[in-house]
C-alpha cells in the first residue's frame, strides 16, 4: 500500500505528546467508538470518510494516524488505502487498534467529545464552580426568587427539553448577552445544560467575566431536574436577544478582562489569508456566531462552529491536534470567550480575528469541504419509488441513515445497514437483483451504490433522488421502528434520552461516566489542561 507505514502503541504515545501536529483518526462507527477509544481519537467513521475527512483534516501533508478496534476487520486498511488515494501522504496504521493499545497498558475511554466533557470536570474542581441542585433551584423560585435560567444549549436541544422558564443562550453566547437579560446585579443567573458540561463552563464564563450577579451552574442540567422528579418544559422558544449597544459595551468590557487574564491574542486578517496559504501548518478558520448570523456571511475559508460547541465538542471540528485556530466573529466578545477555553483546553496556538468580520471579503455560499466525485448512479424520484413499492416485483430499499434517524421514520419495508459492513451483512439483505439505495439527504447514498455490486453482482443499484427528505416532502408514508436491520444499531451514540426504556437509568449512568472522567484523565497522563489564577 502506497504511503502508508505501521506504527507500534509506544510510538503512538510519543506522537501525543511530542507537540508537532497529529491527526489520529478512529475510522469505526460512532456507536462503536463510543464503546472504547483513546482519549484525543477523532471518530470519522469509514462509511462517511469522503464526506469528512476534508473538513477534520484539510491538510493532506498532516501526519495521520489511522486505527479500528483491533479486531481483525480491516476498517483501519480500507481507510488508509481511501486515505492514499484522497491525497493525504503522512499516513501510518495503529498496530493492534484500541485493543493493542489496551494491551499496551494504555487508558480506554468510553463516551464521546471525552477531551471536551473531561474539561468540564476539571474545570469545575479546579475553580469550584458554585453550583446548585435541581432540588434547591425549584425550592429558590418557588419561593419568588429574583432568578434567571439560562439554557446554554443550542436551541434544538432547547426546544425539544428544557428548564421551565429558561432562556435559550447558547454557551459563546452568555457573556455576550447576558448584560440585557439581568441588568440588575442582585439577581442570580443559573446555568443549565442537558448534563454537566456546558453548565459549568457557561457559569464560569461569566465568574471569568466578572459580571455582579451570583452565577451558578445547575448540577446534572435538565438530567437532574428530570431525575428530581420535577417536570421539564418541551417546545419552548424563549431566546435570548441580540445585546443593546449598552449591553454590548459591558460584554466587550468583560472580554477584556478575559483576554487579559488568559493571554487570549488577535491576529490581523493579511496574516490569516497568509496561513490559509500554508501548506507546512494545519489551520482552522472557526466562525463561532450564531448559524443566522454565519449563513448571512462569512469569511471565505471559514467553517461554522458555534462557541459553546466548539468548546463542548472540539474534535467534531478540529481534527488536528496542534493545529492553528483562528476564531471569528463580530465584535470579539464571542471569539475571545470561546478562545480563553480552549487554551485551558490545551490548545496552544489560538488567535481571535483583531477588528472581528467587518465585511472583508464576506461570502454568502455554504463553505463545504472537497469531495471526490461520487460515481454516475441510475437516480428514481420519490413519486416512481412509491410507484414501484406497490409494483408486482417492489425493488429492495436500503437505508443509510443513522439507526436513530431510521427508527423513527423510514420508507415502509426499507431496510437499514452501514456502508462499511456491506462485506459482511449484505448476506442479510433478502436475494434481489434491484436495489434502491437511499440516505437522509441523498449524498452518501451514490458512494455506497457503487460498491453494492461488488457484492451483489449483477443487481441494477439505484439511488432515490434528493435522498428519504425527498421521500418526506412528497409526504409519503413513514414506517418506524427498527424492524430491518441488517446488522447491530450500533452506529451512533445514543443519548440518555434517546433510549425507548431505561432512560432515567441511562441518565445516571451517564452523569456518573462524567463525573468520573477527573480520574481516568489522571491515569491517562496525555491532557493539557490549565488553570489560570484568579486576575
């Protein structure tokens, strides 16, 4: 196999921590990374890798690290292989997988975003976070309490369940709103999130801050209210609204301090259009606005990801551990807060685009990775489909959707699989020579219609135009549940709440995994995490 060579656990180990630029890529379903992974693996799985792989990694000179589960499945040479042929040079084969590293006598990690919600847990041990219980917020606002909840969430998970009473904020979004929403210093703003760690960093956002109001996060978020027995509010819509120019100073006031406080640094734009050009360094251009504000226009080059997000979950939008960030937004408030986290983080080499947007050259377009052409593949609509399903001779359907998404609305009878275990399940797949393939909105689907041949020889492979959401918005019929699976639902990691049963047990387990991770981040040794003293 060209450019690509085999690298031992103890050499990996050295890789880590040598500061030079690393992309180490988990190539196994989300599910199944979920289960066991090293601690900074990002997870592309195989089945989406031409989709991916460019916006985690768009540099093909980065030195990669590519690994499965060490379980004789050959995911990690079938990437590489994929990997080669895309352009990427530096590629090397974890030897053993995450079980070879496990035998090694290195840390597995189970859940996923670990850096990020192990961050959490140390943030709130290392600055004693003040925080509050479901039990005693619900006493507090019984009692008429002056107190404002906000829900540092992105709004979908806000709106799908929240506190009663909370204020969509999502987490860059705190310090640069909240001077409107409690103008006055006596009254006390609670923090929430589903769970634990966008609570506590949005809290101490705003202790960093140095805003007048008690600030405490809220211990286990929506998780344990519900756990309290308390009631949780489902499609609300309350938001926080953009800051008056008076409450704009005081969040620009804030982020000074924070800036000062955590040597956050700007950068001019001629410099980020110079790196943009580099090819020796990794750079990611991260516009931390809301999606309104990125969609109404960006800079060119520039990826969305939200502040609170980006802090939550890093490794869903740098894949490149030592890489540049160069954060943008409007005024710098929103860029210097999102900044300051990841420094503590461990990142080292972050800037905030000095002057904020402007209009520099801003572009309207979607900004989308490259992708390799996907293969010519005879297309069906929707309304020929649904033809066809009732036909004396119904071709076969395979959906590959997220298992989640499939059993909660498919195409009647379709069945679902992962593209990356086709070798393996489509024995599963009833014997048929007409194959319509489909996916949420149609854009994998051709990549995994061109290789069903390979192992359904001579069957006519079809894709339905515009993917199930053109099946949708002809407001076809929906099936649901998980009635055809191919092989195990193991694709995606699951929330607590995405449970059929079991969810209050679910949660628990789920809020004991956080709250563990101090300690295995401990024995692991690899984590970068800093705290700042008090300016």
């Amino acid at each position: 196999m060209p450019n690509v060579a085999s690298i031992q656990p103890t050499e990996l180990k050295k890789f880590i921590n040598d500061g030079n630029e690393l992309a180490l890529v988990d190539v196994r379903e989300q599910g199944v990374f979920g289960q066991s992974h090293l601690l900074y693996a990002v997870c592309i799985p195989l089945s989406h890798l031409e989709l991916r792989v460019r916006y985690l990694l768009p540099r093909f000179g980065v030195r990669l690290v590519v690994m499965d589960g060490g379980d004789g499945s050959s995911l990690a040479t079938t990437a590489a292989r994929k990997l080669a042929e895309l352009g990427y040079t530096d590629i090397h084969i974890m030897e053993g997988g995450a079980a070879g590293w496990q035998t090694a006598g290195y840390e597995l990690f189970s859940g996923v975003n670990v850096p990020s919600k192990a961050f959490g847990e140390f943030v709130e041990h290392a600055y004693d976070t003040p925080r509050l219980t479901a039990g005693s917020l619900k006493a507090r606002i019984d009692a008429g309490e002056d107190i404002v909840i906000l829900d540092s969430r992105p709004y979908g998970e806000y709106h799908r369940m929240s506190i009663p009473g909370g204020v969509d904020t999502p987490g860059a979004e705190l310090v640069y709103r909240v001077h409107d929403i409690a103008p006055d210093p006596g009254t006390t703003v609670v923090v929430n999130c589903a769970g634990r760690t966008r609570s506590i960093i949005g809290a101490q956002s705003l202790i960093n801050a140095g805003i007048a109001n008690p600030v405490m996060a809220l211990e286990n978020g929506t998780m344990g209210w519900h756990l309290a027995g308390l009631d949780v509010a489902k499609g609300a819509t309350a938001m926080a609204p953009p800051p008056s120019p008076q409450g704009l100073e005081k969040a620009k006031a804030c982020a000074a301090r924070v800036a000062a406080r955590f040597g956050v640094e700007t950068v001019d734009l001629a410099t980020v259009q110079a790196w943009q050009t580099d090819d020796t360094r990794t750079l990611f251009v991260l516009d931390v606005r809301t999606t309104e504000e990125f969609e109404a226009g960006h800079l060119p080059g520039s990826r969305h990801a939200p502040g609170g997000q980006l802090v939550q979950g890093t490794d869903e939008f740098a894949g490149v551990r030592n890489a540049r960030l160069a954060l943008v937004d409007d005024s710098g408030v929103r860029a210097t807060m999102t900044a300051s986290w990841l420094l503590q983080m461990g990142w080292s080499d972050v800037r905030v685009l000095e002057g904020g947007i402007g209009d520099a050259g801003i572009e309207t377009r979607p900004n989308r990775p490259e992708r390799p052409p996907a293969l010519v593949i005879e297309r069906v609509s929707a309304a020929d489909l649904a033809a066809e399903l009732v036909s004396p001779k119904p071709p076969l359907v395979l959906d590959l959707d997220t298992s989640l998404v499939y059993r909660d609305g498919h195409i009647p009878g379709a069945w679902w699989g992962v593209r990356s275990r086709f070798m393996h399940d489509i024995k599963n797949l009833p014997y048929g020579l007409d194959i319509i393939v489909t996916s949420g909105d149609g854009v994998i689907a051709p990549y995994a219609a061109a290789e069903i041949p390979e192992h359904r020889p001579g069957a006519r492979v079809r894709v339905l135009d515009g993917g199930t959401a053109s099946w949708r918005g002809a407001a076809l019929p929906l099936e649901e549940g998980i009635a055809n699976p191919l092989g195990p639902h193991d694709d995606v990691q699951y929330k607590p709440y995405d449970n059929q049963g079991g969810v209050e047990a679910a949660m628990r387990a789920y809020l004991s995994w956080e709250t563990a991770l101090v300690e295995q981040i401990e024995r692991d040794g690899d984590a970068r995490f800093r705290a700042f003293p008090a300016s």
